[in-house]
C-alpha cells in the first residue's frame, strides 16, 4: 500500500474550490466540496479535459471543456456509471492536504 504524500495547504484550497496537482508524476484533481476535500484524477475521460479547472457544483465537478460532470466522493459520472475517473484517499495533518495513491 502506498503512503500518504502532502501535496498543498488546506488554505490554498477554499470550500467550492478545484485545483490541479501533481502527486508524484501523477496529475489529479484536488477538490473541496463543502469542506471536505476529495481528489480524482486529472483528466476528464471523455476527451482529457482538465477536471482540477472545473467548476465544482455540490460535490460534482463539471469539466471545462464539455461539461462532463464527475462525482468528487467517488470519480463516477451522474449520467453514465459507466464512465469514471481514478478516485484517492485523501486526509488533512496539521494544516496540509495529503493523498495517497493506491
């Protein structure tokens, strides 16, 4: 199992708010729905939009470029079950957002 590895501070990332990172050489979508923070990953799978610059609506981010939403809590599309990007583990220590990638 892989560890947690910090990756922002908890205030760079207000409630409502989406924000592209690297975790490692992975690139994922760190979310703030309501105060809870979630991460997916990066890249829209319908044509590789970049989720982390979406609008966040609730806990469903809707990508930019062809307002594909995405549910932050677990990466499933609304519309479609079948389509979903990779969700993470997420947790805040001490002021710092952490995610791991299983």
């Amino acid at each position: 199992m892989t560890e947690f590895v910090p990756v922002i501070a908890e205030s760079e990332l207000p409630p409502g708010a989406c924000k592209e990172v690297l975790v490692g050489d992975r690139a994922v979508a760190l979310c703030n729905a309501g105060g809870e923070i979630h991460a997916i990953g990066n890249l829209c799978p319908h044509r590789g939009g970049p989720l982390g610059q979406g609008m966040l609506h609730e806990k469903l981010v809707i990508c930019p470029w062809h307002n594909w939403a995405f549910d932050v809590t677990t990466g499933v599309s609304p519309d479609n079950p079948e389509l979903k990007t990779p969700h993470y583990e997420t947790k805040v220590e001490q002021g710092q957002v952490l995610v791991r990638l299983d």
